[in-house]
C-alpha cells in the first residue's frame, strides 16, 4: 500500500462507465466510505443515483435522458446538502486502459488527456465513458485537482516475453497491439494486504491473485511487481466471466461471419455480453443465481460452475511457470471472497500445488471477511481478501496532490 498521508483529508472517487458512474468519498486514513453510490441507467428513460451515507439507502429519480454531466451535477449538490464538500481534497477517476502511455498515476492536464484518448481506441467502450466522467468533474468540481488512476498500470512491469502477442511485429510498434492486463488496483491492494497477513514482505513474496466478479482476471506477482495477467488487449481474454467468453479460437470469427452471417457488432455482443456463465448456463450472470440452480440439480448450471472454476484452476497453475514458488493464492471481488463453492471446487483441482483446503475456514471466509482458508499442514496457502480499489485510488490521488 502507498504510504498514508499526513493529515486527515477525503478524496471523491469516481469509476465512469458508459451507462453508469460509481461513486464515493473515502477517508484516506481507514479506507472508509464516507458516502458511496450508483448512477446507473444514464441517457434511458429511468435514469436514477442510488447512495448510502450514515447507513441509510437513498434513491434519486433523474429526469429521462439525462447523462454523466447532470448525474455529477446531482452528485455535486448531494455532496454540498451534507456538507462534505469542505473536506474534499481530489478527484479520483478510475480510467480502464491507460496504454503503455501510463506506467502510474498522474494528475490530469491536457497532456494526459490527450494519452487516454489515445488509449481509448484500445477500449472505446471504456475510455470514451473514462473522459466524459473526467471532462464533467473538471466541470463541476473546478477548485479540486482531478488524478486518472489506470487499471493496467500496475501490469507495466511484465516482460515482453508475456505481453506481446505472436502477431506481426508492425502491429505492436505502429498500434500498441499487445496484452496490457486489468484490475491492476485489486491485484496490487490484496497483493499487498496478503504480505501484511502473512507478515512476509512483499519484496521478496510470490502470489497469484485471482480477481473474481463479472470480470475475471489473474495475476501472478513477484516481489511486488506483476509479471503476467490473464486479461489482455481488452477485458476480453481469459478466464470464463459472467458475460465474457475468455479465451476462443480467433478462428471463431471466420465461421461467424462467413457461415452464420454475423456483423462485427453481433460478434463483439455474442463475446462480451451474451456468452460466459451466462451463455453455458442459460439462466444467469450472476454466481449465486447459477449456484442455487446448480444445487437443485440444473445440469447447465453445473457445467457453467465446471467451466469456470476449471478454466480458473488451469490459468492459476500457468502462473508457476513465471513464479516457480508460490507463497499464497488469493481470491478477492464479489466471487472470490463469496463462494466459498467456488473456492472449494478451485483448491481441490489444485491440490498437487501443496494448498490443503480448510472446509470450515473456507465456509466462515464470506462477505468480506479475510482470512486463511488452507489448511495448517499446506505448503502453499490459500487466502480470502476482500479488495478495495476505491481506496488505493483515493491514496494515489491524495498522495499525488497533497504537495500542490
């Protein structure tokens, strides 16, 4: 973790997608949302914000069509109305893709906003929704420095053995064409609060860390620093997620435009959001929907429950090519630090790693309580962590400003 800064302070964060904008104030010193929220359905009929603060749930009906700007100007006046604008000392923005253009965080100037719209050609969905967040917030929020934090920062320490693809070389040197990894502030906070854990310094420590949600990803870590990672030029690629395939045959697009007729659109549709669990089960995106269905006996919920964790357990043992030894396996995001169902059908297909499941430790590691879930006489453990990547971007985003 970076290193806290001295006085108390709060930092806005904000995660901009295309239809949604997440938002908290954290305190920088513990980590704690002081208040924290959803926009979501922007530029639809029923668009609305959704927020916690002093433990009750409030919800804010937006008029019909209104977008990012109206949803931070609603932000602004909520921020204003209990009077926690006073203590605001930045903007956080979490930016997806980052290129090779930015190797860590950065306070926003014109030069930086220049390099993420360049790097938004990568993830258009992504970036063109980063810079309307960041492009409203300057708006509204002029008397605050505003700080990009980019999720594939924390994987530009891999080598080019592991992010470069086996495509002509031209395609890298002309458009960036190479695997770039995301969820870099999860993997670089569990990472992290792992070592503290364990009481191992992170210098000379080796994890693999699974990120598991609706976007799934893993990265093996050596000595603190990332050194391969299962996503690549876009969230696309390798595990199976919630609507995501992960890895296919690129061969695939051929058949799917020659034979089936299918445009560029329905491709990019059927792999992003039609297929993963929610393609193989046919019910459900969501973990504890298939979970249930499975449990009751549904043979596709079970094969979408195999697939996952298989895929998981293959791309997990990968990584002790790039680590050798591995001190700890972590599992963290809404799946891994949830399913203990998950974990457990993961830890058995690994077994020959020397990690001993704990059946009652894996059970009591849920909604959000960290902790090991190996057992004492393993080689290698195993352990829960809950992420916090709204904190790490509030403690670059406060570190990063606090000498202005």
């Amino acid at each position: 973790m970076p290193t806290l800064p001295n006085n108390p302070n709060h930092v806005l964060v904000l995660n901009c997608g295309s239809s949604s904008l997440k938002f908290a104030i954290i305190d920088v010193n513990t980590g704690n949302d002081i208040i924290s929220g959803l926009a979501e359905r922007l530029g639809d009929d029923a668009p609305s914000i959704k927020y916690k603060f002093k433990g009750e749930k409030t919800t804010i009906k937006l008029a019909a069509n209104q977008a990012h700007a109206h949803a931070i100007d609603t932000l602004v006046d909520l921020i204003k109305d209990h009077n926690l604008d006073e203590q605001l000392v930045a903007v956080g923005h979490r930016v997806v893709h980052g290129g090779e253009h930015f190797t860590q965080s950065v306070l926003i100037d014109e030069h930086v906003i220049a390099g993420i719209k360049q790097a938004a050609t990568l993830a258009p969905l992504h970036g063109h929704a980063n810079l309307l967040g960041i492009s409203s917030a300057q708006a509204s929020f002029k008397n605050l420095p505003q700080v990009a934090v980019f999720d594939t920062a924390f994987h530009q320490t891999m080598d080019e053995v592991a992010y470069l693809y086996a495509l002509p070389y031209q395609l890298y040197k002309d458009f960036g064409v190479r695997r770039y990894g995301f969820h870099g502030t999860s993997h670089f906070y569990v990472a992290g609060q792992t070592a503290k854990l364990l009481a191992l310094p992170i210098e000379n420590s080796n994890f693999i860390s699974a990120h598991l949600g609706n976007g799934c990803s893993v990265c093996a870590i050596k000595n603190g620093k990332s050194v391969d990672t299962s996503m690549g030029l876009t969230p696309l690629e390798g595990l199976v997620m919630g609507t995501r395939c992960g890895d296919i045959d690129p061969g695939l697009f051929n058949f799917l435009t020659t034979q089936l007729n299918y445009t560029a659109q329905q491709i990019d549709d059927l792999l992003n959001q039609k297929s993963g669990l929610l393609g193989i089960s046919e019910l459900s995106n969501d973990c504890r929907t298939i979970e249930e269905a499975a449990i009751a006996g549904n043979s596709q919920a079970m094969l979408a429950l195999n697939m996952f964790c298989y895929r998981l357990a293959k791309q997990i043992a990968a990584y002790m090519v790039p680590l050798q030894k591995l001190d700890a396996l972590i599992f963290t995001g809404g799946i891994g630090e949830n399913s203990d169902i998950i974990r457990g059908k993961v830890l058995t297909q690994l077994a020959f790693l020397g990690i001993n499941l704990d059946p009652q430790a894996n059970l009591d590691a849920r909604f959000g309580q960290a902790g090991l879930i190996s057992a004492a006489n393993s080689t290698s453990k195993a352990v829960v962590m809950p992420t916090n990547e709204e904190w790490v971007i509030a403690l670059d985003a406060a570190n990063i400003t606090k000498e202005l």
